[in-house]
C-alpha cells in the first residue's frame, strides 16, 4: 500500500532537482578548464575539511546503516553502536598516524600505495580483491538495502523500477567525477542528518504515546529504556549450556568483549584507512585540511546512533507492544530490516517525502562515492598500466566512466533476485561479515607496510593470499575440521543445524596469522627493504586544536561506554 501521499512526491523530487542541478553546475565549472584523471577521481585537492569530512559521514552512512543498522537495533539494540563509535576511534588514528604517510608519498589509490611499498603483483591482486568485494558486496547490499526500504514506503511493485532510479541517481552524481560527488555530499549530508534527527523524533514520540505520556520525547526515551532495558547494554554475556539460540545469535554477530580484542578493530581500521572509497575524499588535500576532516567526521560518528540505531530500537518496542505489526511484518514474516521503514510509515505527509529524501541522499551519497572508487580503481590501477599504458588523459576519464556504468549494471543484476542472499542475512551484518573475508589480510599488509620497514613483497603476496585462506578457513570449515572448542575459539549452534564462530573473532584470528605469516617470511629476506617508507615522529604532530578536537571526542565515548556497559 502506498503510504505516500502527493506533498510527499513533490519535496522529494525538488530535492532530485535541487542536488541534480547543484552537481550539473559544479561539473560546468570544472569544465572551463580540462578534466584530467587527478580532478575526476580526487577533486584536485580542491575539497574543504567540512566537505572532506561532510562526504565521508554521507558515504558511510548509507542503507546499510539507515536500514541494516535500524535493523540490528531493533535485534541487538544499542551492542550495535560499538561500529559507530570505534569508528570515531579509528578515524582519530587514521588522522594522526596513517594520512601523513600516504600525503608524504603522493598516494592517490590504495593499489598505487601497494605498488609504491610492495611490488605490482600486490597491486594487481588488491585491486581484483577490492573490485570484487565492492561490486558484490559493497555497492549490491546498499542498492539492495535502499530498494527495499523505498519500495516499503512507496507499496505496490515497486522494487524494481526504484532499484533503477536509484541506479541512475547514482550515475548523474558519480559521472562528475569526486569534485562532483563531494560538493554534492554536503547537501546529502544535511538533508540526511535532519530528516534522520526528525525520524529519530517521531519514533520516540510514538513510544511516548505508546505507553500514554503524550508526545513527549524524553519521556518516550525513558519509557523505551524501561521497557527494553535488554536492548541498552554494550555487551552480550557468553552463552552458556541454558542460553537460548536468540542469544546465541546476537554473541555470534556481537560477541561480548572478545570482539573488543579482535574484529572490531580490523573492520574500523581497514574500513576507514585503508579503503579507496573511504580515504579518497582525503588524499587530494593538504595533510592539514585532511586531518581537520578527518577528526570532523569522527566528531559526527558519535553521534550517528541517535539516526540509525534508535529508530529501530523504538520499532522494536512499538512491535513488542502490539503496533507496527502490520508494517514490520509484510507477508506475515517479520523482517528486522523493515523496523526504519515501519517509523517512517508513520510521518505525517510532507515529513515521510522529507524523510524519504534524507534516505534517498544516503544510499545515493554511498553508490556514487562506491561506484567511483570502482572506477578509480580499474581505470588507474588496471586499465593505464596493463591495458592502454598510452591512454591519454580524456581516454581515461572516459573509460572511468564506462566502468561506473558496467559496475552499476552488474550490481543492478544481482540486486533483482537478491541473487547474494542479503535479504536472508540482514544487511548490516551480510556487509560486515563478507568484508571479513578480506579485511583482516589487507589490514595486515596496510599496517606492517607503514611501520616495519623491513616487511617484503614476497610477505605481502603471502599475506593477501594467506589471509583470504585463514578467513575462509575459521569462516567456514575451522568447527568440522578441529571440533567447536578450542583453545583458539569456541563454535557455537547457528540454529540452521551447524556451528559457527563469531566472525568478529574470526577475523582477529586470521588478522593475527596473517601478520606470523608475513613477519617470518620477511624475515627470511633481506634486512634492507629500499622500498620502506621514510618515518620520523614530526609526521605525527598534531596541533594544538587537532588535539583538543581528538581529547573531546574519546572523552564522548568514554561517557557513553560507562552509562551503557
């Protein structure tokens, strides 16, 4: 059934028009002079530290958060923040420790740092590995993940024609080039962060109302905290012989404080680091204004959960307590990436179109930055150099953006049946689990190649390859093959009729061998590297006002950790 109504379409497709003709104006600009590859794929360093920042939240914080993570809220409550808030910690490291080495060493793509440290076979299969896992992975859940969620609001068959607009959205951003995409996120940003504040708002005035307090907020809080005092803790206990599968489930996704000590670091340092989709709004800038950006986007992650976590505990709440059954469970089937839908539904008309277009410039902002880190990608790091190594500089934008289009068409392919099964996993947990397979290996090359000099080439393609092997192994065959308790891990039931690790600890595993794999084998080579990178410690130094900015915000999370324990 559509829910919207017809002040609903019209603020939404003012917002097209108005970001479209925004982004059309930026692009004729940037035509008065000719576009070469370092303006279409890093703005030519013309981007701002609020923009730099502002485009970084607005391609983080895509559907697979606005949806995926309502969805953990509503299942896992607020556990499910420690993404956001490692994040902000992860972003302070990123500033400080590893911008200063890749701006030293003119890095513009994760493959040429690989190249510039390592040797071009590591470039060659980093770059096939993130190819894949952002096609098939990365840009598939999120169009996914936004589809189903628009197709919600707007009823009917709906899917599929939006999978589409969405798609086209996307290239009309992403054609640009990232002068385009990041001016542009500036405005998604905002039109997201205020709709996702007022979809926040409405849902606690819901469960205010829910439980007769009138419309008051801080009440609705209260009374939320109250009634799902399971759903406020930030960490899951152990399961023991008596837990029941739905608690197994939540340790398997989340599990308690080993994933502290293992996977939650890998995945916010390697996500924030040590990822072209991520870094590229940083590396055409000064060290300066990308520090500054930097430490503005950890700013706003903190804060990120009142967007997209609270909606889906507050759905969570409403539905325990007999509303929303209808929207969170179409088909008579509940579906945990339904609970941000399900609040919007009820929006009084003009806020859901609102609402809808703070969605929309989510998932737009994640598949055009997506899609042009895709294009970076090939077009830099596999087109120029094995393809056309003469390709002149209009040639190549071209086929950048060539390859956004092929990229969008496969992922609209695997979108149309949910060929990937993402709608069985749930979405935030199918990207963070998939991720997984590779993060722990590419974060160990990254790391080791910044600090230890000595780390080979010959280490590197070991550990790329070895740590996608250990992933698969703990992932998938570790419980069969040596029993589900070990000293390394403890498998536990999956309710499917198998044992599984929790991948957040699997990921720490295969991070931790990965690193004795590439240590000894570097150590076996020369005591020499002359491709290390020079480091000295004024690298590091920040100012005072970075500083201070860094001290505000793990101060927030320490507060935040000891109210939530």
């Amino acid at each position: 059934m559509n829910q919207l109504k017809q002040i609903d379409y019209i603020i939404f497709f003012l917002y097209f028009i108005g970001v479209s003709s925004y982004g059309y104006w930026i692009y004729k600009r940037k035509q008065t002079t000719k576009l070469d590859t370092k303006d279409f794929f890093l703005a030519e360093g013309s981007l701002t530290w609020w923009a730099i920042g502002a485009s970084m939240i607005a391609s983080n914080i895509s559907a697979e958060q606005f949806i995926g993570m309502s969805g953990n809220g509503f299942t896992f409550g607020a556990a499910v923040a420690v993404y956001e808030w490692f994040a902000a910690i992860a972003l302070i490291i990123v500033a400080v420790w590893f911008m200063p080495i890749y701006l030293k060493n003119h890095i513009y793509t994760m493959p040429q740092f690989l190249k510039t440290r390592y040797n071009e076979t590591v470039s060659l299969i980093m770059a096939i590995f993130w190819l894949f896992l952002y096609v098939f992975v990365n840009l598939t859940s999120i169009l996914f993940l936004g589809a189903l969620a628009i197709s919600t609001l707007v009823g009917g068959d709906s899917f599929h024609p939006i999978v589409i607009g969405l798609s086209l959205f996307a290239i009309v951003i992403t054609l640009g080039g990232m002068k385009v995409i990041g001016y542009t996120d500036v405005i998604q940003v905002a039109v997201l962060i205020i709709g996702g504040l007022v979809t926040s708002y409405i849902a606690l005035t819901l469960v205010s109302q829910k439980f007769g307090l009138g419309n008051d907020v801080i009440a609705g809080f209260s009374a939320m905290m109250g009634d799902a005092d399971d759903h406020f803790h930030m960490i899951f206990e152990k399961p023991g012989p008596n837990t029941s599968q739905v608690d197994i489930n939540k340790y398997l996704t989340l599990p308690g404080l080993a994933m502290y000590f293992a996977g939650i670091w890998i995945v916010n340092l390697n996500y924030w680091g040590c990822n072209q989709y991520i870094t590229q709004r940083a590396l055409g800038a000064d060290l300066k204004t990308a520090r500054t950006g930097i430490l503005f986007a950890a700013l706003l992650k903190i804060f990120m959960p009142l967007i997209v976590m609270l909606p889906g505990i507050a759905a969570y709440v409403l539905y325990k307590n007999g509303s929303l059954q209808n929207e969170m469970a179409p088909g008579g089937k509940l579906l945990a990436d339904n609970a941000y839908s399900a609040i919007l539904s009820f929006l009084p008309n003009g806020l859901k179109g609102l609402s809808m277009a703070a969605l929309t410039a989510a998932i737009v902002a994640s598949l055009a930055g997506k899609a042009n880190s895709i294009s970076t990608i090939f077009t830099l790091d596999i087109y120029q150099k094995y393809i056309k190594k003469d390709a002149s500089q209009t040639q190549l934008v071209w086929v950048g953006r060539i390859t956004i289009f092929a990229a969008m068409l496969l992922s609209i392919g695997l979108t149309w049946q949910d060929a990937l099964g993402i709608g069985r996993e749930g979405g935030f947990t199918f990207i963070q689990k998939y991720t997984g397979y590779l993060s722990p290996a590419i974060f160990a090359v990254f790391i080791l190649g910044f600090f230890w000099k000595r780390t080979t080439g010959a280490a590197a393609v070991a550990g790329i390859l070895g740590g996608f092997g250990l992933a698969v192994l703990f992932n998938n065959f570790a419980p069969s093959l040596f029993g589900n308790e070990t000293l390394l891990y403890t498998a536990y039931p999956n309710g499917a009729g198998g044992y599984e690790i929790p991948f957040l600890i699997c990921m720490g595993w295969a991070f931790f061998f990965t690193v004795l794999l590439m240590v000894v084998i570097s150590l076996v080579g020369p005591a020499i590297n002359p491709k290390a990178f020079a480091i000295d410690s004024s690298m590091f130094k920040l100012a005072p006002s970075a500083t201070a900015l860094a001290v505000i915000i793990l101060l927030l999370i320490t507060v935040l950790y000891v109210r939530l324990w």
